[in-house]
C-alpha cells in the first residue's frame, strides 16, 4: 500500500484500488452487504444481532494506528508545540468574548464576570487534561471518536461524533455570518447591506449571504492547501489579533475607573455560576487541536504543552479583557449587542469600535480556519471505519491533507450559512460539547481502571457500580441547580461524588498505566470533569435539547441502515485478514475484547478495526 499512490478507492479491507481520480459506487458502498438487493436485505434482517456486536466491540489502540493506512496517503507531522499553542488560540479567542462578557457583565455576575471566566477556564482545563493523555497514547486524526472506540465502542464513538460534527458545521456557518456582519462595521454599512434579499423565501431564510461562501471558500482552500500553510496563517493572524487584544486591555486600563468594580457580585455567587456555565462556550475548539496529533512531529512532548499552553493563555486573556470592560463602565450600563464598541465611546474613544471589529474579524476567521481543519479530520477517521464512505478518507499525496472531507464539511456550512440567519443559527446551539467532554472523561477512568483479561469480574463490578453513584450524583447536583434554591439537596449528592470517586482510588486497582504521559489526580480530575460537565449542561436552554435528541435520532437512522452493516463488514473481513496472517506467520495483531465482560467470555466480538 504506496504513500504515493493516487487512487481514491478503498477496499473492505481499507486496500487502495488505483483507479485515479475516479469516482464509483466502491468509493461510498464497497462493502458486502451493498453488493446487490439481496445482500443489503439480508444485512438488514440480521440488524440486531450487527448492533449488539458494535456497541459492545472496542477497538485497539494499534487499530486506530493502523487505520491511517486506509487513507491513501499519509498526512505530513509538520507541527510542533508552537503550532498546536496558536492553533489552541485561533479555536478559542473568536467573537465570542466581544459579545458575551458583556451580556453576562450585564445580566448574571456584574464585575464579577472575571471569576465566571476564572470557572469556565477551570472547567475547560479539566476536560484538556483527559484530551490530552488520550491524544499522546493514540496519536491519530479522530479526536475524540477514536478514544471512544477504544475506551466505550463503535456505537458510542458514532453517536457522539455525529453530534460534534453538526456543532461543527453550524458553528462554521454562524461565524461565517458573523464575519458578514462585522466586515460591514468596518465598511460603516449595515450587515444587510451586503446580502440579497430574496422576498419569495421564508423570514429567517431570504437574505442571502454571498460574502460568507466566499470567505468559506477561501478557508477551505487554506485547509486543503496544507496543515503547516494554515498554521502559519493561523500564527500570524493570532499574534495581530494577540496584538489588537493587549491594544484594547492597554487603552482601556487607562480611563478605568476602580468604582465601577463596586459592588463586585451583585448577583451574588449563584450568578457568578450561572455565567461560567455560558462562559464556558467562549472556551469550547480545543478538541479541534487534539485531531491535529497525526501531524505532529513529538505527540508526548507538543500535545500536552499546545492544548495546556493555549487554554492557559486564553484564560488569562479573557479575564483581563472582563476586568477592562467592567473597569470603564458599570455593569448597568454595558451594552449587551456591543459592549467594547459602546465601552469605548462612552470613554471618549469611539475609534475603538473600528479596532474591535478587526479583533473580531480576525479571530472568526481564525476560529473558521481551526473548525475547518479539525472537522475535517473527524470525518477522515470516521470514514477510514467505514461508519462513513471511505471516499472521505482520502488524503492528497502532495499536500497531505484529506481534500475530499475538507471540502464537503466546508461546502455544507456555506451552504447553510448562505441561506440561514444567525438568530436562527444561534438558536440550534449544541449541547454535543458538554456531553463529548462527560464521554472523554468517562473514557479516561474506563481506561485507567478497566482492561478485559486483566480487571476480575469482582473489580469489575466494584468499579462500575462506583462510576454510577460518580454519574448519578452529579447529575442530581446539576438538577438540583437548576429547579431550586435549596442547599439541602447538596448535601446528599456532594458526598456521594466524594466517596464514590475516592471508593474507586481505594476499592479498584488500576488495571494500566500511561505509557508517556498520563492526567495527573487519576480519578480525581476526570470525575471533577464529569461533575462539572454536568452542571453546565444544567444551564442548557430546552431547544439545545431538543436539537439534540432530534439529529441523534437523524444519524441512528443513517447508522441502523448504512453506517452499521459497513463498518460490520469492514470489521470481519479485516479479522479475516488478520487470521489469515497469522496462518501465514504473519505479525497481525489479535481481535480485541468486547465491552465490561470482566474477561470471562471465550468468544469475543471482534475488533472495529486494524
């Protein structure tokens, strides 16, 4: 299988057909059960017994490796920790603090907006701790569904990674609308006034927005063009925006006024909560970095440091960013559309609203570039399964990046951003980030805790039963946030998370070790992650819910009657493979074990992948 070759087709097995740049039936349906009618209804009657066999089938570690292999070619490990740091940065620092430290200033915690940011960065750092071990020990471009398979199954990796990559492409397509507007601020022009009205559509959905196709289109490009080309953009454009941001800090802690400050937490602590819980979102895009791991040169070394340094950075950079806001107004009076903007005039300085346009301006275009790079390789990984056609699997010999995903996840977030209004857009906020990083966590402890053939039954037990009352207690804390006042109820369900996550520190030997680096506090931090995870998702609106349970409902559809039977395929053929290998003497590595079977069964499901 040539790292030169340039077909896009793929075998069951993940063999390379050359065939050019053709495109066939075999580069979307080329596994067995799409052969023929027959074959297909046939894969359908056995349905059940597939999806009982993929949501208890975990991968290995060195099938995640193995996988890149499907891709054609390889990508190119060009980036270092330097890179990974302002990739970090380009993710993170976007629109959002222009807008939301304002309305949370205004609305839930007043000065004390600076504390909220302060727990939101906790939160988020809590979450990169458990990213970042996974992404040193499997070092491949899933992110985050290539350490579910490994850790919870195939099932559990798809459901999740189908509901970040649809946060994906409407946050892509938000900002890209986003960018519309503010470009137009700089241009003195309002934001329609650079879209087409089209009256024969439906409100929300009739003004067109032609600038943000194109500024997807240039994205993309970039993206394609290589990894190392998009960080160096992504490195100059974060220092001028890093530059535009200590501009705004410095200007703004001059006509500061410490009484402003006065009274510090109006809304008292519960509204200091209730805005990290919003907050948290302004920290949401690092999980784009870790899909990066392919391409880095050290992963032991440059991972840790980028994801660690970025969030760091951030956190420090949005509190001095609160502070200066709350210093040149009072709370009552930042507005909450455009705070810098109006903070700026109302100190004499009304320029400034030029300068936080272009810091806005730049950090979409940023946040866009990231979003793009990482999605794309979500969707490289997923297909290589075959969960998703292999065809997106492809990864161009010369530049080294997967042409084919880039360009279809970039093509649908324009698309949606052509025809969709922000509010609208806004209003389908997911709760996928929140419920990936519970995953991650729960995946980490499973990890550390759990190895088939190694864990008893009795450990076993002990373990799951103490990650239970660990999940059940922090979802009664987060409900108990969110429907009342009492403290009472804390009471009960803070001791139960103590106990339970201590239990599992004295009850359950670990059963593996990090073989470079590990999260420190192991089960202390991926249980804190759990519980704070959950008690952010306490503060979701209902319609994020909603979105939620209905796009599940959409890709297990698209999984019960495609996805499964192809990846299903995939599997037993490569085990097929892997045994013939080994009647040959070849080095193919053995099937791996099924989910929490206490090492008991002799005959296990096989592996996902190789």
């Amino acid at each position: 299988m040539g790292v030169g070759e340039e077909g896009h087709g793929l075998s069951t097995a993940g063999g390379v057909r050359r065939r050019g740049c053709s495109i066939s039936k075999d580069d979307f349906l080329p596994e067995e059960s799409f052969r023929s009618w027959g074959n297909y209804v046939n894969a359908l009657s056995n349905t059940p017994a597939r999806l009982l066999d993929r949501v208890v089938t975990r991968s290995d570690e060195q099938d995640e490796l193995d996988a890149k292999e499907r891709s054609v070619n390889q990508m190119k490990r060009s980036l270092n920790w330097w890179d990974l740091m302002w990739f970090g940065l380009g993710a993170l620092v976007g629109a959002g603090i222009f807008v939301l430290t304002g309305l949370e200033a205004r609305t839930d915690a007043g000065p004390a907006v600076v504390l909220s940011y302060v727990i939101s960065g906790i939160s988020a750092m809590l979450a990169v701790f458990c990213y970042t071990e996974f992404a040193v020990e499997i070092p491949v471009a899933g992110g985050s569904f290539a350490y579910l398979r490994v850790e919870l199954g195939d099932f559990v990796a798809f459901i999740a990674a189908g509901n970040i990559l649809l946060e994906y492409v409407i946050g892509s397509a938000a900002m890209a609308r986003s960018w519309t507007s503010y470009f137009a601020t700089l241009c003195d022009h309002q934001p329609d006034d650079f879209r087409i009205v089209v009256n024969s559509l439906a409100e929300g959905y009739n003004r067109l927005d032609p600038i943000a196709i194109g500024v997807c289109l240039v994205v993309s490009i970039i993206a394609c063009k290589s990894t190392k080309a998009s960080s160096r953009i992504n490195y100059i454009a974060s220092v001028v925006h890093v530059l535009i941001l200590l501009f705004i800090i410095i200007a703004g802690l001059i006509h500061a006024d410490t009484k402003n400050f006065t009274p510090f937490m109006p809304f008292g602590p519960r509204g200091v909560f209730k805005a990290s819980a919003v907050l948290f979102f302004a920290y949401t895009g690092f999980d784009a970095v870790s899909t990066m791991a392919e391409e880095t040169k050290n992963p032991a070394r440059d991972i840790p440091i980028g994801l660690v340094g970025s969030v760091l950075l951030t956190t420090v950079l949005y509190c001095a960013l609160a502070a200066v806001l709350c210093l040149m107004q009072s709370y009552k009076n930042i507005d909450v559309n455009a705070p810098f903007s109006v903070a700026f005039e109302a100190v004499g300085l009304g320029w400034g609203k030029y300068v936080v346009a272009a810091g806005a301006l730049k950090g979409m275009t940023s946040v866009l570039l990231v979003n793009c790079v990482g999605q794309a390789r979500y969707v490289t990984h997923i297909s290589r399964t075959h969960m998703m056609p292999p065809w997106f699997s492809y990864v161009n010999a010369k530049s080294g990046t997967p042409v084919n995903a880039t360009i279809f996840m970039m093509t649908s977030s324009a698309l949606l951003a052509l025809f969709t209004s922000l509010d609208i857009l806004s209003n389908l906020l997911s709760i996928s980030t929140l419920f990936i990083f519970i995953l991650v966590a729960l995946a980490l402890l499973v990890r550390r805790y759990y190895v088939s053939n190694v864990t008893t039954s009795e450990n076993r037990n002990k373990f799951l039963v103490l990650l239970g009352l660990i999940v059940a207690s922090s979802i009664g804390t987060a409900i108990i946030w969110s429907v009342t006042n009492d403290w009472k109820g804390y009471c009960v369900t803070l001791p139960i998370w103590f106990l339970a996550t201590g239990g599992i520190t004295v009850l359950v030997p670990k059963a593996r070790s990090p073989k470079v680096w590990g999260v420190p506090l192991v089960p202390w931090i991926p249980s804190a992650s759990i519980a704070m995870n959950f008690f952010l998702l306490a503060s979701m609106d209902k319609d994020s819910f909603i979105r939620f349970a209905i796009w599940t409902g959409l890709i297990l559809v698209y999984y019960v009657f495609l996805g499964l039977h192809a990846s299903y395929d995939t599997a037993k053929e490569i085990q097929k493979n892997a045994e013939w290998g080994k009647v040959e003497g070849g080095n193919a590595s053995s099937p791996t074990n099924c989910g929490f079977d206490g090492g008991d069964r002799k005959n296990e499901p096989v592996s996902s992948s190789k």
